[in-house]
C-alpha cells in the first residue's frame, strides 16, 4: 500500500509532540513536513519544539516550516496563561529535550502547503492541530488549491459538546475564528476531530509507565512530558481522570477514517459576539452536498491500542 502523504500543522505543545510521534510510527503516514503555528506556544518555539522531537524520535529527514505567527484578526499573540499552565512555559511540559542543530527551512508554510497541494493532489493529507491560520492564508493566497488537497482533517471545534475556551468554543477555533470560517466553508474535504470525540480517547499514567519501563531516551522523556499534562489535567478537568488525546487522535482518523462515525454536515465558524468561534451547520448550505464531516463518537479502545503499540515500538527504538 503506497504511503499517505502527510502534513501536521501544529502548534507544538504536548498532544502535538504526541501527534507528531504518531505520524512517524505509523507505517501508513510519509510525513513530508511539518507546519509551525502559534497557541500552545509562539510559533518560534513551536518550530524548534517540533524538530526537537523529530529529532528525538529519529526523524531528522523531516523539513519544519515557519507559519503565520499570529491571528489575521491581530497583530501580535501572547500565550494564554492558561496554555503555559497545561503545556507548560516551554510547550513540551518543562522537560529539556536537546536543541536541534537542524534550521528551521527557508520556505513559508504557507508556500510549502501550496507547493505540496500542486505536486501531490488527492494523495496529501493535511492535519491542521492549532489555530487554522496557515491554511487560510495558503487558500486566500491560492484558492485552486482547495480542489487539489486530497483532505484535511483537523483537531478543533465541538458541534455536541461545549467548548474548553468558552461555552461555545474549542481552543484552536477561538484563536482565529475568521481564518477558520475561512477553511470551514472553501470546500475542502474537511473532516472536524473536535472535543466530542478527542475527550473520550484518554491517557493515564498507567501507559506512561509502560514508556518509562521501556529505558530509552524517548520512552523516558514523553513519560515525563505526558506526565506533566496529566497533572496539569487533574486540575483543569479532574473529572476525565487522564489527559485526551486531542492531537493524535486527528492523525490516527486522517489514516483510519473509520475509527469515527461522522456527520456530512457542512459548517461555519461564528466569527461575533459571544458565539465567537463555535463551529456550527451553515444554514445556507445544509441542502448542498455536504464536503465537512463532524466526528461524533469514536472507538477509543482501539484507537488507545494502536496508539500505544506504534508508539511504545517507536520509544524502544529510540
């Protein structure tokens, strides 16, 4: 079977790390590069946690694009308080993992999803896990590419749950509400991974202790990065009893769409008021022939058994 090409858009905080390290250990992902955008940390540090960890996980073949540093509704971003609590000021949950000596490349993000959307049409996949800033901007820069992206499956937004920034809105969505409207109603094959099933995939410290019994250097250090988010999650949602797997969770569905059920329903974002960011049907469209699709439930035990085996592989080896 010919590898999926791949590329993550990330905004690289601890679930990122882990979806990243998902991509690599699957055998069905040719991940081609990776896209650094603001949230969990600026997009700076975003790039430089990303080859950290590529680097970590012995894949230093993979390129890191340097994306749009803020929202198209700003001109600067700060990180939210609350973002360094769970991720933690360094992004990577105050673990050191050794810098990279590799650069971040010349190109733009912007300009590699365009570049990369000519060159492998249909076959590239693109998992947007942060603010949806760069897609926009590729679109708006280059609007043919909306037919030539084979899919994109993101991790953001809530349709039947609320959201975790506000009741109406999930994190990625509410850091730039008008670039994701933008992606949401381009007719992309779009497919949502939003809270209603990122919260039902959750990690303990029982798998994280798996890791550290492995004795690698990768095993050891997401034990402690995971760790660190699992504290921070008995604080922020002491109720779920382990940290969700948002992330991942996009990539394993980008690669197995059957580990969810979805709805065709095609969506807006809400960009006024205090609706700011809640994804939503569009009125307008809901008798088109639907191109969104929203995750409503998902099969978490499987998704957690392939997780922790490519993973746990992928740590041994490392």
């Amino acid at each position: 079977m010919a590898k999926q090409k791949m590329i993550l858009d990330l905004d690289t905080g601890i679930d990122d790390a882990l979806a990243i390290a998902y991509a690599v250990a699957s055998p069905e992902a040719d991940l081609i590069g990776i896209l650094s955008s603001y949230g969990n940390v600026v997009v700076e540090r975003s790039a430089k946690n990303s080859l950290r960890i590529l680097d970590l996980l012995g894949a230093s073949d993979v390129p890191v694009f340097l994306g749009e540093s803020h929202s198209v509704v700003t001109d600067h971003f700060d990180v939210m308080p609350i973002s360094a609590q769970i991720h933690g000021k360094n992004g990577i949950g105050e673990v050191a993992v050794a810098e990279s000596s590799r650069a971040i490349e010349s190109e733009s993000a912007v300009d590699f999803i365009i570049d990369a959307a000519h060159k492998y049409k249909q076959d590239l996949i693109l998992v947007p896990t942060g603010p949806l800033t760069n897609l926009a901007a590729a679109i708006r820069k280059d609007p043919s590419i909306v037919k030539e992206i084979g899919k994109v499956v993101l991790m953001g937004g809530a349709l039947t749950v609320p959201g975790n920034v506000t009741d109406a809105a999930e994190a990625n969505i509410n850091q730039d509400a008008v670039s994701a409207n933008e992606v949401f109603t381009a007719g992309l094959n779009l497919t949502m991974v939003g809270l209603d099933v990122t919260l039902r995939t959750l990690l303990t410290r029982k798998e994280t202790q798996q890791w550290r019994d492995l004795h690698t250097k990768a095993g050891d250090a997401f034990a402690d990065i995971v760790d660190f988010y699992i504290k921070a999650y008995e604080i922020t949602s002491p109720g779920l009893n382990g940290c969700a797997l948002h992330d991942p969770l996009a990539v394993g569905v980008a690669l197995m769409p059957d580990l969810v059920t979805t709805l065709p329903l095609n969506m807006i974002v809400e960009t006024e008021g205090t609706t700011w960011g809640r994804t939503t049907g569009d009125a307008n469209r809901l008798n088109e022939p639907s191109t969104d699709q929203a995750s409503l439930t998902v099969d978490a035990d499987r998704f957690l058994n392939l997780f922790m085996t490519r993973l746990s592989k992928l740590f041994e080896e490392n």
